[in-house]
C-alpha cells in the first residue's frame, strides 16, 4: 500500500464500496493488490492466433478489454469477420462502446443460452474466464479445422479468500473447474483437445479496499457479499493485514487450446 492510499477501515471500505464494478480492467488495484500471471500471456497469444483468423468470436468478453489488447496484438493481420459475446448488461455496453469502432459486434447473450450464430460460422473461438463453457455450442459454431483458444479459471482459485469468509467447502465446490472433467466435455462434443496447461498463482491483497473491490467485482467467489454484511470479518482481515502484512490467496489457471476435427469424423 502506498503512502497516497488511505488506511483507515472505514475511509479503506468506503472507497472501494463506491468504485464501478464493471468491464475487467483492474487498474485500480495497483499498488493495493497484485496477482502472478500464468506464463503463457493469454492476450498476447490470442492476439497471435486472431493474426491467422479469417473469422472469430471471443465468448464471455466482459468489457472487451482483453479482445481489445489482443486485437492489437494481431493488428494489421487481424480477422475480416469478428463478434463477441457478454451474458451481463454493463458489461455489454462497456465493450461495445470499446469494440465497436474496431468493428466488432458484441451481442448480449445471457450466460447458459445458445449463441445466436450459424453453424461453423467462425474458425477460432476464444474466451478468458468463462462461468462454464457450453462445449455443444463451441464445437457447433466452429468451422471443421478451426480452434478453441481460452484462458480458464481453475479448481479451488482465490479459495484462501473465499473459505476466509464461508468457511471450509465441500470438496465437490473444491474441485470445479476441474481441467480433467472440461478436457471430458470438450472431447464428449467432438472436439480434439491440443493442449492444456496449468498453473497456480501467489496474490496477495495489501489493504482491505482491495479485498472489498475483489468481492465486489467477482461475485461468484462470495455470493451476495457485501460489506455490511461481512464486517465483523473484514475488519478482523483489516488488522490482520496492518498487522501481519498482505493476504496472501493463490489463483488457479488453465489454458484450453483445442480444435474441431475436419473430414466424417466431426459432430
């Protein structure tokens, strides 16, 4: 924590309680939290993969932000064709203020439904940090050859933050996201899985703001969560980090790179 950040409990809550939540930038953690990243550069190698893309489709694409990184990446070679999904309204609008003068078309489409596209319409999909990849309607929009190129979270990510507020979880909440079970699915739907790689990941959490806007941002970790609710714990977390130092939670991640068969052989 920096000597411009406040650090008193209240002051520290109250600012990260009025923060937007929306889009996936975290800027605003710098100096407050930070967080390894896996060492394949997921943005920089999707950006390599739209280079050679003739039409793509990144799903889940929250604000845009990491589509937008990665457009700069392949540019000039970049798609003729690109759109993208986002199932939360705010999310939606901040990407397609973002995208559309890029020429990307984003649809709101909410999490569990059907992408509103024809078959094999696309030769790359990607996708940062899906709730839940639909493997069925990822193997039907890709062209037969055409590849499946995402950034997952992993089992148990952040768990150290999460069983700090819930307590101890069941070991079926434990290992969700499992990489085994989604290179499963992704093989069940006809796809031919490449490569998947894991990683765990130190973060640590330097004030308690930090952890407020984490909980606040990444709703899934702590259903409901919000300060008021939590603030016999958070204050405990509070002194705990002035007096200790940061928190320190492991984030999990997977790389997914796989690819639908051409010929008889695809679904």
């Amino acid at each position: 924590m920096t000597a411009s950040h406040p650090t008193t409990y209240d002051t520290l809550v109250a600012e990260a309680t009025a923060v937007p939540t929306d889009g996936w930038d975290f800027s605003w953690f710098e100096g407050r939290a930070g967080e390894e990243r896996p060492s394949w550069g997921y943005a920089r190698s999707a950006g390599e993969r739209l280079a050679r893309a003739e039409a793509a489709l990144d799903v889940q694409t929250g604000g845009g932000e990491v589509l937008d990184f990665a457009l700069d990446t392949a540019a000039p070679d970049r798609p003729a064709l690109i759109a993208a999904t986002e199932g939360w309204r705010p999310n939606a609008a901040r990407a397609t203020t973002l995208l559309r003068p890029r020429g990307v078309v984003v649809v709101e489409v909410p999490d569990g439904a059907p992408l509103p596209f024809a078959d094999a319409a696309f030769d790359l999909v990607l996708s940062r940090h899906p709730v839940s990849p639909d493997w069925a309607e990822i193997a039907r929009v890709l062209r037969p050859g055409g590849t499946y190129f995402a950034q997952h979270v992993g089992p148990a990510s952040v768990f150290e933050l999460v069983e700090y507020f819930l307590g101890p979880q069941p070991e079926e909440v434990r290992t969700g996201r499992d990489p085994g079970r989604e290179r499963a699915g992704a093989e069940a739907a006809g796809l031919e899985v490449v490569e998947v790689r894991a990683e765990r990941l130190r973060m640590e959490f330097h004030d308690i703001g930090a952890v407020v806007h984490f909980l606040r941002k990444v709703v899934w970790m702590v259903p409901g969560f919000t300060a008021e609710a939590y603030e016999p714990r958070l204050r405990a977390l509070h002194e705990r980090i002035v007096t200790e130092g940061p928190f320190v939670a492991h984030s999990t991640r997977h790389l997914f790179d796989a690819r639908k068969p051409e010929g008889p052989a695809q679904r």
